[in-house]
C-alpha cells in the first residue's frame, strides 16, 4: 500500500484588507508581512520576528487527530534568505496558555528551499512555528500535511449551496473567490467541488455565474429554508464526475477565505469512522470586529434560547485559539447554524430535508433531528454581521414563536423545552414594557398561526406573510429623519445599570407605567437607549413616556411611545390567547407531529417550490 502527503491547511497570507486590517489572525510581528512584487511570495524583513501562532496558521493538532485517520504529519514551506525557526505546542492551562519548544533550525539559501519538519506525537491543542528573519527573506507554499495510505482518502464531492435573495454583491464575490481559488487552485479540493446558488429573488442571470462547477437555481421567495432544502435536492442530481459526498449548507451574506472551504474538504477526505456521519460546523466571526467569535456550535438552553455554546472571545488572544480546540462543553440540543455547515449526503437521504419554516430555527431543527456529532476547527469560519445590526421583528418575533412550537411539535425536538413560556411570554411582557407594540403582536400573530394546524404551512405563502407581518413592525429609519433635538442621542451608549429594588417592583406592578401612571415621576421628555433585542433597559426607560431607540452605529433609530389603549387591547389579546394555547396545543401538536415526515419531504417541497414551473428545463 502507498503512503502519500494529503495537504491539510495551508499558511495562509492572503494579502488582502482582512490581513492588513486584522494581522493578527495571520501573524504577529511589529513589522507588517508584505508581497514581494517579482516574486509573488511574502517578504519578511531582516532582523524582525514573526510568530505564526494564529487563528489561520496554527496547526490543530489534537482535532486533527481526533477527527481523522491521519496519526502522522509534516510542514513544508518554501524559503528563501536567512531565518531562524522554532516550533512549539500551544495548550489551554486554567491560567495562561502552557507552551512547550519542540525545536529549532538554521536555514540560509540564497534561491526558494523547501524546509521540512516531521510533526512529533503530542496531543497538545496547536502546534506552532515563529521565524526570525537575520536578513531579508521570501517565503511561499508553506503547509502542514499528514502521511497517510492512499487507500485512506475518501472519495468526496463537496456542493456548496447558497440562498440568496437580491444580494448579488456577495453572490459575484463568493462565486468569484470558488472558481478563482478553490476549483482552479492546487489544494486536493481542486475538481471536487461544486457550487449551487438559489435564487429565491430570480434577479440573477445565470449566464453570468454558470459554469466552472456552478449551477443557478431560479426559486421561490420561501427563505432560507426553502432556498437550502432546493439546494440539497439539486445536489442529488449533480451531473458531476462522483456523487455528491456532502453538502456545504452557506448563508449569502457573508465573507469567507477560500481556506475554509479548502480545510472542510480536507477534513472531511480523511475523517475516520466515528465521525463520518458528522456535520462541520464552520465558526460565526464578526464582521464588524473580525477578531471576534460570535459562535461556532449553537445549542437550545433549557429556557428556550438559541444561541452559543460557547462565549464570545476574540481570536486575536493565544489562550482563546487553544480554549476553542478543547472539546465541546456537554449540551443537550445542540445545532450547527446554516451561515456555514457541511452535512453529510447519507444524512439527508436518511433524515430528510428542512421544515418549510422560511426563515429562523431550520438550522436548529434541522441539527436536533439529525443528532451528529460536530467538527469544529480554527480556520473554518465565515464572517457575518452580528445579530443586533441584522434583527428583523418579523423575522424574531413572528417567525421565532411561530417557529419554535412549530420544530417541537413536528420533529419532537427540545422536549423539556417550554418556548410558550419563554420564547413568547416572557418575551411579549418585556416588549410591551419597552412600548414596542408591533412586536408584541407579532408574537400573537405567530402562536395563532401555530394553533392553524399544518395546513397553514402546507400552502407557499412566504411573501404575503412577510409583508403583512413586516408591516406591524418597528422600523429603524436615518435619525435625520426623526426628530431628536434634545434628546442626548449619546445617552444611548451609556451602561444600563440596575433599576433600583422600589423602582423594579414599580415597573412590574405597572407595566412600565400603562396599568397606572404615577404623574409626578413620569417624564414626557424621551430618553436614549441603544437597541438591544435581548435586554430590557428598565432603569432607564422607567418612567419615560417615550423612547429614542437607536442602532449600534448611532445611524438608526425610531420612536417607541407609551401607548395605554393599545396596551390594554394587547393584553386582552394575550390572555385570551393564553387560556386558547393550553386549551388546545396538545390536540394540535399532534397534527404537526402526523404531518412532520411528509413536510420534510422530496415530494412535498416538489410541490411547495413548483418545480413544474421554477425547476430547469433539463429536469
């Protein structure tokens, strides 16, 4: 049997504005890494040291290990110059980051030589090389690879399937970066991979994007879901060389590395038995801090929140690259979220396709019902904007109750998980108290159309949904457009702080003040709060008749006013839609739980997509 050298990650130095703006997730060094013009390699100058310790540039070495076949491994890269290079462990300690020097080597040449070290066998989280340059020195090609028998690499066919509606900046950009670095480059991905974009707002030409592996799907306005659910059953039926392996599940709005796509099929080429049927779970970075990990496993907390498993940290720190190697923290419920997940075609075949749930928890109950096991790894991650500078009502409060009740009934999914309660209770009583009342019956919307039954989603109605319900909601428009004279729009970064006990039991028994009004406290004058859709501000909108909400950027904002009539008419609907719920879920939860299998159908999203009408003339 042969053994060969299978590529695992390269050093990546991308020379673009992310590695300008954010070194640190490449290198460190006083001095910045700069393409040499003649030679096309990076330049590293005399007497400088850099240290590759990195998001992007250590090598994980335990996940590796764990994740795949490959026991054995080198790194390769090309120099030219004079430098002097050591390589470490990095490990995650209860206090710092343990380190352990490995070795270190003199090289000089005066034309590229390629320098190899064989990986020695520890189960430290990263292993880690610096260089200190004596003199000025290119380097190029540098990679860390694994001895393997060739009999060892799956044979895998990686499709890409991304949903986008009228946002073809990010569409042109990612087809761009697949079929510049990812089909034509030399990592093993190179014609092994494919690229299917759904056009749920049929304003792309195909013609413009199609070919090189990259087929356009024209689609119905059904959102995320019903844009990923046509891009699994298309990947079925690729005409490709070798049969769709797995299918790389991508949001349209986001900026990724080619590396990550590069490292996912390497991954997944090498992946041994037990995590075979895994799903990759590619991290969430910032994009308006692109240090930060927002997340990179999500899970269903007991109180009905979905959201990370882990805390946000920035990648920026050493003791933070090796804490995001560890194994996951145990949790019930846990999900890979759709902005980046490559899930096995066996998978699909066996589990089925999303709830047609257009937009919110497709990922969650898509995850939950499959129960995988997940990959992570530095290095695979796209870049998204945060939650907060993308909330929707819409999307959170209408489709996020709806939701919900929705995957637990049809899929059994969270079962000790009480989201009436949670997801819409509490919820509606801090949104009514912070006057948002277009959210609140948002909220009523969504259970009440949850107590429809499943022939309410059986029937396509995304769009008249969305700009039905979109139009209740709150509405962030330029602050020039409202009028904030007086206002201190700057009192809007302040910290929130504790509302005081008496002030707390005041703003409970009152309803933030619409029960009752204590006039001699209460103020006409609105007061700034930056937007927060998880937080209620209550000692600072306590007694305040009006509210200047304003986005992160202090660009946006709109007007939330104490409303007493349409707070009493809310009210009165929530208690009688209380008493209706626990009258009448569990009879209806069985409807949802009869109609899950087919709703997860090839047969039904036929039908749901009209593929008659929207599907390609060669179907």
């Amino acid at each position: 049997m042969s053994t060969i050298d299978f590529k695992l990650a390269n050093v990546l130095l991308e020379h673009n504005d992310r590695f300008f703006q954010y070194p640190y997730l490449y290198y460190r060094s006083a001095t910045p890494i700069v393409r040499d013009a003649n030679t096309g390699a990076s330049l590293l100058m005399p007497n400088m040291s850099y240290d590759f310790s990195t998001y992007f540039n250590a090598f994980s070495n335990k996940k590796w290990r764990k994740y795949t076949v490959a026991q054995s491994f080198v790194f390769r890269m090309e120099l030219c110059g004079n430098v002097h290079i050591e390589f470490y462990t990095q490990r995650a300690q209860p206090v710092g980051v343990g380190m352990t020097r490995l070795d270190a080597f003199d090289v000089q040449s005066e034309d590229f030589t390629t320098f190899e070290y064989e990986l020695p066998n520890t189960m430290d989280e990263l292993i880690a090389f610096r260089i200190f340059a004596r003199e000025r020195t290119l380097i190029r090609n540098g990679a860390w690879y694994a001895h393997v028998e060739e009999s060892q690499v799956r044979p895998i066919h990686l499709a890409i399937a991304t949903t986008t509606f009228k946002k073809e900046e990010y569409i042109t950009s990612n087809v761009a970066l697949f079929k510049n670095e990812v089909l034509h480059g030399n990592d093993p991905v190179a014609g092994h991979a494919s690229m299917i974009v759904v056009d749920n707002g049929r304003t792309l030409d195909p013609a413009d994007l199609e070919g090189d592996g990259v087929w356009v799907f024209p689609n119905k306005n059904v959102g995320g879901s019903g844009g990923f659910a046509r891009g699994m059953m298309e990947a079925k039926r690729l005409p490709t060389k070798e049969p769709v392996s797995h299918v790389l599940i991508m949001d349209d709005d986001v900026a990724l590395s080619s590396e990550s796509i590069k490292r996912t099929f390497n991954l997944l080429s090498l992946v041994n038995e037990d995590f075979e049927e895994a799903f990759v779970s590619g991290a969430m970075l910032s994009m308006g801090n692109q240090y930060i990990q927002v997340e990179d496993v999500g899970f269903t907390s007991i109180k009905g929140r979905f959201g990370p498993i882990k805390q946000r940290v920035s990648m920026e720190k050493q003791i933070e690259l090796a804490k995001n190697e560890i194994d996951l923290p145990p949790r019930d419920n846990r999900y890979a979220a759709f902005w980046y997940c490559a899930i096995p075609m066996a998978t699909i075949e066996r589990e089925g396709l999303p709830l047609p749930l257009f937009i919110r928890y497709d990922d969650a109950e898509y995850g939950q019902r499959c129960k995988p096991e997940f990959m992570t790894m530095n290095g695979i991650n796209i870049w998204h904007e945060d939650f907060n500078d993308r909330y929707n009502p819409y999307y959170e409060r209408y489709c996020g109750v709806r939701n919900s009740l929705i995957i637990q009934a049809a899929s059994g999914v969270c079962p000790h998980v009480d989201f009436f309660e949670t997801l819409f209770k509490e919820n509606f009583i801090q949104e009514i108290k912070k006057f948002n009342y277009g959210s609140c019956e948002l909220m009523l919307d969504g259970v009440e159309d949850f107590l429809k039954g499943p022939e309410f989603i059986r029937i396509e109605q995304c769009e008249k949904l969305l700009k039905e319900k979109s139009a209740k909601a709150e509405k962030f428009v330029p602050l020039e457009e409202l009028h904030i004279e007086g206002v201190g729009v700057e009192q809007s970064k302040q910290k929130v702080g504790t509302i005081r006990p008496w002030n707390g039991r005041l703003d409970r028994w009152t309803y933030n003040g619409q029960r009752f009004t204590l006039p001699r406290v209460t103020s006409n004058k609105a007061v700034a709060v930056e937007f927060n859709a998880s937080q209620y501000p209550a000692n600072r909108i306590h007694f305040h008749n009006k509210v200047l909400v304003v986005n992160r950027l202090g660009t946006m904002g709109y007007y939330a006013t104490k409303n007493k009539q349409r707070y009493r008419a809310l009210m009165k609907r929530f208690r009688n839609l209380t008493l209706r719920y626990h009258k009448e879920h569990e009879q209806v939860e069985q409807r949802w739980r009869e109609a899950g299998p087919h709703l997860k159908s090839d047969e039904f999203w036929s039908t749901y997509l009209e593929l008659d009408k929207y599907g390609r003339k060669e179907d």
